[in-house]
C-alpha cells in the first residue's frame, strides 16, 4: 500500500519505467517498494498533512494527445484554487463533456488533480472511491471548502 491512512481511504499505485501509471483507491498496485515507492509515499503524506502542494513524483498517464494536455492543465491548477469544466474546455478548445469525460477517465487524481474541476453551478462528479464526498475532503484539506458553501 502507498498510503494506507488517507482521508480518503487505502491508496495504491501501479508504475512502468520510473513512473506512476494508476493510483488505486482501496486497494495495493504493482508498485510496492524502491525510491519510486517512497518518493510517492512521502509526498501523499505531505500532501494529506497540508505542508505539500505540489508533487514531483513522476507520472505517465496514458492517453490521446487530448488526454495528455487535459493532464497538464490539469497540474497547473494551483493547490487550493479550481477551475470549471466550462474553463478547461475553452482553454483546450473542446466541449465541457470532453472535459467530464476526461476527469472521470484519469487514472492518476489527486496526483493529477481533476478534483479540482467543478461544474459551472455545482461541484460535478468525481471518479475516485468515496465519490463527490473523496472530491469534498480533498478541496476542504486544500483550503478551497469555501467553494462549498
């Protein structure tokens, strides 16, 4: 397990070539020891204890070239701050429901943080375990719950 105590539950990962491929929640991946382990395993908990906000463990995610900017922009998200469905799909030049699709397929949250990612009159969806609650705990821990409200 890379992190067994989150707010969120049990996380794991999967890794190919030095990097992170798939962040699994409730359950262990394929990456269960060496630097890459630990590198992600300290971060996580940096990042569940409020003192890291931004990781540097290295990711792969795989996808189309969409996919692939939708991840960066997806990063340079700043911690604490969010942005729309509505803003991420003008800025990439497609639909506001290429952008859903795209945060519901991301295999790396929270490393890559489509929770960040809210509707236009709403919080949306969220694909990770625990659902819209998992996507609440994370903007509360950032110090964006006062989107909340």
């Amino acid at each position: 397990m890379i992190c067994a105590n989150s707010p969120v539950g049990a996380l794991g990962a999967d890794a190919v070539g030095g990097a992170v491929t798939a962040l699994h929640w409730g359950r262990e991946g394929t990456l269960t020891e060496g630097p890459l382990h630990q590198q992600m395993a300290d971060e996580l908990a940096g990042y569940f204890a409020g003192t890291l906000r931004h990781f540097q463990t290295p990711v792969s995610p795989r996808g189309s070239a969409f996919q692939q900017r939708f991840y960066a922009a997806l990063c340079a998200i700043p911690y604490g701050e969010t942005r729309t469905y509505g803003d991420l799909a003008k800025e990439l030049d497609v639909s506001a429901q290429a952008i859903g699709q795209a945060c519901g397929a991301n295999p790396i949250a929270i490393i890559i943080p489509c929770h960040r990612v809210l509707a236009a009159d709403g919080l949306g969806g969220y694909s990770g375990a625990g659902g819209i609650e998992a996507k609440v705990a994370l903007l509360r821990l950032e110090g964006a719950a006062g989107l909340l409200i």
